[in-house]
C-alpha cells in the first residue's frame, strides 16, 4: 500500500473532512475516499470511472499523455523487440523478467497443458456453425470450471498457480478449435515441440490432409501481437475480471466473464470492426465522408480503432503494430494491400483535422492490428479471439495480484438514485 504523503480538506456545507493523499511511483496522486461517506455522509460520483482507482497496482502502468506503456517497468516498445510472449507472460505473473532456467521452466509448464480435456469437445458442437467465435470462447473457458475441479480453489496458492498455467496454456487451443468449428474443419491438437505462437497457427491453418510448415514471419509476427495485447492497467475487461473475483468466483468464471466484457465494440471488438469499418470505406476517396460522419454529433459513428480512455497521445502499441503491418505485409508480397493504403490516408486526415486533434484521439492497439491478422489469413471473426488469448494473462496477473491484497473487499459501487421516493401500491381497479 503507497504511504501517506498530504492530506486533501473537502468542505460540504458546514463540514469539513480531511482526506488522506497517496503518492505512487508514478501518475498523479489519489485522494483516499474510503471514509468520505463515514464522515461526510456523501458519496463520489464518478461513472465510466474517469478519475476514479479502483485498486493499487504493480503490474502495468500507463502515461496517457506521453503515450507510454511499461509492464513492470519494462517499455512496451523494448519487448516488443527483444522478448517474447511467453516471456513477458512470465514478466507479468511474477514480476521480473525470468533467468534461462526460469524461462524454460515456465515454458515447459505452459507447453505441457495445451491439451483440453477430451469431453470438452462437445461443448463446440453445441453451437451453430456460424456462433461467433467469442461466443465459443466465452462458453467453453466458462465451463472449465466444470472440468479442472483441481484448481478452482481460490484460496489454495498451489490451484491459482495450476488455474493460471492452465487458462494460459489452453486459450490457443480453445480460440483456434473455436475457429476450425466454424469453418467445418476438424480440430488440429497442440504439439509440445513448437513455440506458443507457432502452435496456435498450426492448430488454427493445418488440415489432416497435408503437412503445415509454420512460417517463422507469422509466427513472430502472431507472438509479437500477443505481445501488444498482453495487458493494459484496469481496462473495462480487466475490471470485469476483477469485480467478478472480489466475489469469490472461480478462475474460469472470472475470465469468461472478462472475454465476454472484452467482446464489445468500444473495447476489444474494435479490431474486427475496424477492419469492417476500413473495408466500408474502400477506397481513399471516401474517407471524407466517414470523417465528417465521426464528426457529426447526430451521427452514432464513430471512427473504430481511433481514440481512448487514457491515451491522450500516439497509443505505443499502435506505433509498433503500425510498423509490423509494413514489414508483415512487404514480407507477404501484399505491401500494396488496398485496406493497410486506406488505414494510413485515414490516419492521416483524421490527425490533420482539429476535431480529433483538439480532442486529442489516435489510433489506438485496434487500429492497425486487423489489417496484420487479416494478412495472415485471419477471418475478422478471429480477430477479439486473439486478443482475448493474448489478454489472458493479464487477467490472470491482475487476478492473482488482487486475490493476493489483504485489503480484498467484495466490489459493491454505490449510486446516484434519481428515481420515485417511496409510494404505495395501487390496486389494478384504481389504475
Ligand atoms: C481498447 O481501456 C483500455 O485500456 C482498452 C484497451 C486495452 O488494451 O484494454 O486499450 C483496448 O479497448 C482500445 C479502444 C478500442 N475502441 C475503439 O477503437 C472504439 C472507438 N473509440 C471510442 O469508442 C472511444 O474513443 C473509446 C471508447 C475508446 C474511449 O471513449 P471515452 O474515453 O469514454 O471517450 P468519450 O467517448 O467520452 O469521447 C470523448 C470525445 C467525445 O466527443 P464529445 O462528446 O466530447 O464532443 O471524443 C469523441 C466523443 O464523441 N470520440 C470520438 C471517438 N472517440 C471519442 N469521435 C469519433 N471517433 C472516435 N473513435
């Protein structure tokens, strides 16, 4: 917990309460208002929570205005370039970067639970061949809690470790047997001698009827995604997962719900419909059009994959992805790609116009990462799949870390209530 650096005086009418001030190794400082209503008898208001903590952390922090991400202190650009998924996975669970012997441990304890209990096949032929994925995902890694009965209690340290080597371990299986339902194809089973990402690419583009070669591009381009996507402070799906655990609830359910949050458009669904949006647009010429759209108050549209939360300057994994679309594309002979021309134009006269410069809105981690996955044969569908695998871990880290506070307290916000004061009830003769 951070110490106590000052003290911020709040006066309500004739009443005045002192309030403790907490100073964190980095960002601004934060007013302590777990006694405000004790005292002062007066909640905060505060919905979308856009000045509110909702927890400390040592996990992920993030400069919204200098648009910098660091995870455990690490810059996102530096492990983009040097590390590896599985690496900053492990970076992320327990706090440093791990020693060879740590690192191959590790990967060895993620690369020996890939496999999904044989029974949980038949939850996949339950949908309909055309369920979206996330709806696969969001049901099945729901019901490993149904199977995994050895880690699901969360107050054994021994079944949170299993349930998160686990959850890590099987959310490429389950995200890439999600896919081949869809598409009618049989389920392509993990191998234990190939790295995390190329094996989520052999289970998701491998058919019976011919061996698969991975591509070492895709699969560094695959690992560096999920990189990108690993974790991002108290995000909506963050949050979710943490809500759902503050009650109690098993690992599995925590991080169904926290897919299921993840789904939505403003959030991690932008990616597929970015890439929508882009293919909507077409061709350069249009793009006018759908800016003065995002533009235009009494239009609902907005401009998917552009703006965010707390970036109020370049999101730095935009920047990476954006530089990853160029070398992926060159290396796959599409350099010419119609949609990646259409992302970089839109780009461009969006942050030349004063309405998303004034309010300071770029692209955000969704903008350019479809147009990759896209590239690498991915169906839209697939794109929050991916994401949710890759944000995985960062769930589990923030799960773990919550689980591990001693000042845990079930998450119960309070409300502004505009609603009838109390009335009697009146027969329906009298209506
Ligand atoms: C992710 O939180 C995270 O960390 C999330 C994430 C992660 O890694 O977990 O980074 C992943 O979710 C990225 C964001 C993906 N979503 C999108 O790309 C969808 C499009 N973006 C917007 O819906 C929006 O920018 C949000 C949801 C991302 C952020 O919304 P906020 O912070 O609630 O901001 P806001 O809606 O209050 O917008 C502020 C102003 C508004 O105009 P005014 O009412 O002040 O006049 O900016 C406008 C908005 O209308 N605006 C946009 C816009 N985003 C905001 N206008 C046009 N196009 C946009 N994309």
């Amino acid at each position: 917990m951070a110490d106590e650096t000052k003290t911020a005086k709040l006066t309500i009418g004739d009443k005045t309460v002192e309030l403790p001030v907490f100073t964190p190794t980095a960002g601004p400082d934060v007013i302590d208002i777990r006694k405000l209503y004790g005292q002062a008898g007066v909640f905060t208001y505060d919905p979308g929570f856009t000045s509110t903590a909702s927890c400390d952390s040592t996990i992920t922090f993030i400069d919204g205005d200098e648009g910098v991400l660091l995870h455990r202190g690490y810059p996102i650009g530096e492990l983009a370039e040097k590390s590896h998924y599985l690496e900053v996975c492990y970076l992320l669970l327990y706090g440093e970067l791990p020693s060879p012997t740590e690192l191959e441990d590790f990967e060895d304890r993620v690369t020996n639970h890939t496999m999904l209990h044989e029974q949980m096949m038949n939850f996949f032929r339950g949908f309909r061949r055309d369920a979206h994925p996330m709806a696969v995902m969001v049901g099945v890694v729901g019901a490993m809690s149904a199977f995994y009965h050895d880690s699901t209690d969360i107050n054994d340290e021994w079944q949170r470790e299993v349930a998160s080597i686990r959850l890590i371990a099987k959310m490429p299986t389950i995200a890439a047997m999600a896919y081949k339902y869809t598409i009618g194809q049989p389920f392509v089973y993990p191998r234990n001698d190939l790295d995390y990402a190329s094996n989520f690419l052999r289970m998701c583009f491998a058919v019976p009827a011919e061996d698969y070669v991975v591509d070492p591009i895709l699969s560094r381009a695959m690992d560096r995604i999920f990189t990108l996507h690993a974790d991002h402070e108290q995000n909506a799906s963050t949050s979710t997962v943490r809500l759902a655990s503050s009650s109690g609830a098993n690992p599995f359910a925590c991080i169904a719900a926290g897919i299921a949050c993840l789904w939505g458009p403003a959030h991690g669904g932008a990616n597929q419909a970015c890439l929508e949006m882009l293919k909507e647009i077409g061709t350069p010429d249009r793009i006018p059009e759908y800016i003065a759209r995002a533009k235009d108050k009494d239009d609902p549209f907005r401009l998917m994959g552009f703006g965010h939360r707390v970036y109020k300057n370049f999101d730095p994994r935009a920047t990476v992805m954006k530089q990853s679309a160029d070398e992926v594309l060159e290396l796959l002979g599409v350099e010419n790609n119609p949609t990646l021309q259409v992302a970089k134009e839109l780009e461009k006269q969006a942050l030349e116009d004063p309405y998303f410069s004034d309010k300071k809105l770029f692209p955000n981690v969704d903008f350019y990462s479809g147009i990759i996955l896209e590239a690498m044969g991915f169906p839209t569908s697939m794109f929050t799949p991916i994401f949710a695998l890759a944000r995985t871990v960062g769930w589990i880290s923030q799960w773990k870390e919550q689980l591990n506070d001693p000042q845990l307290k079930i998450g119960r916000p309070r409300q502004l209530y505009l609603g009838e004061t109390q009335r009697s009830y009146t027969d329906i003769e009298n209506r």
